[in-house]
C-alpha cells in the first residue's frame, strides 16, 4: 500500500497532466470573433474613397508563426490588402524576415497555401529579404530549407535592412 506522500505525489501528477491536456485543449479550440460574421452593409462596399499617394513601406517579421501559422496568414493578407489598396505600380513593399519570421518561407516549402501567397506577392512586386545573421546563427540553408529564396533575397542584416529603408523614406510596419 502506498504512503500518503507517495498517493500525493500520484494525484499531483495526473492533475498536472490532466490541466495540461486541459490547457492544450483551450489553446487549439478555434477562436471565434466577437463581431458577427454577417452581410456588410452595401453603402460600405459600395463607397467611393479617394486613391492613395504611391508609399514605400516595410513589413518587418522577427516572430513565430503563432497558432496554426497564423501569424504569418496574417501577414500575408495584410500585405495582399495592401497591394490591392494601391495597386502593385504604387506600392514598394519590403517584407524583411529576421530571427523566427524566417520560418515563414521554411513553412511555405509545405504548405500550399503560404507559398500561393508568397508567389502571389512576389509577382505584384512584393521583395521578401533575408537576414542572413538568422541564417548563419541557426544554421539555415536557404538552399534547401527556405521556399524561393535567391542570393539578392538576403541581406547583411535584418535590422540594418530596416533602418536602411526607412533613411530612404519607408514607412516601418509591424503587422
């Protein structure tokens, strides 16, 4: 017969896993949107709105995918839309990938739908640069680990990148 510390201790444990199974459970149940996801008004689709000036700007991603990639979905749409404001004739968009954003073209290599968006944005003029720091400090081949990356797709540094841009007047952006 076990000793009460020893019973403790058992009981510990499986409520320990037992909160972890809970917690994994909580973190990968899809998350709902507060709003509704009903008809948007039609004067709202239908409003006229001025056109933007031509911008420069830079996306900079030095964060994880997040759940279910997400992080870098996201990004990804937010530049499409961008694109798509514009017009890809005004827009010079710059997508500098430092540290874990890295791993958003080390994840389009198998999943269809990031790499359709990198596709997508690079043929509307979008440059995806890469902090060749990251490569070397984690060991990267951008050969064989990263999608589509060329030699003029790297750059020295990923922070020096962005502070290089925005002395040639981008906009620094953190979506």
């Amino acid at each position: 017969m076990p000793t009460p510390s020893r019973k403790f201790f058992r009981v510990a444990i499986l409520f320990a896993i037992g909160c972890g199974f809970g917690a994994a459970a909580v973190a990968l149940w899809p998350m709902r949107p507060t709003l509704a996801r009903g008809e948007t008004a039609a004067w709202v689709r239908e409003l006229k709105t001025p056109d933007y000036a031509p911008q420069k700007a830079i996306y900079h991603l030095s964060e994880g995918a997040g759940l279910r990639d997400g992080r870098f979905r996201h990004l990804l749409q937010v530049a499409g839309n961008h694109v798509a404001a514009l017009g890809k004739e005004r827009l010079d968009l710059r997508i500098v990938l430092q540290s874990e954003g890295v791993d958003l073209l080390a994840r389009a290599k198998s999943n269809a739908a990031l790499r359709q968006s990198v596709d997508r944005l690079r043929a509307d003029g979008v440059r995806f640069l890469i902090c060749r720091n990251t490569l070397i400090a984690r060991g990267v081949d951008p050969d064989s680990d990263l999608y589509g990356v060329r030699p003029a797709d790297v750059v020295r540094s990923g922070v020096a990148e962005v502070a290089a841009l925005q002395a040639q007047g981008f906009v620094y952006m953190k979506p």
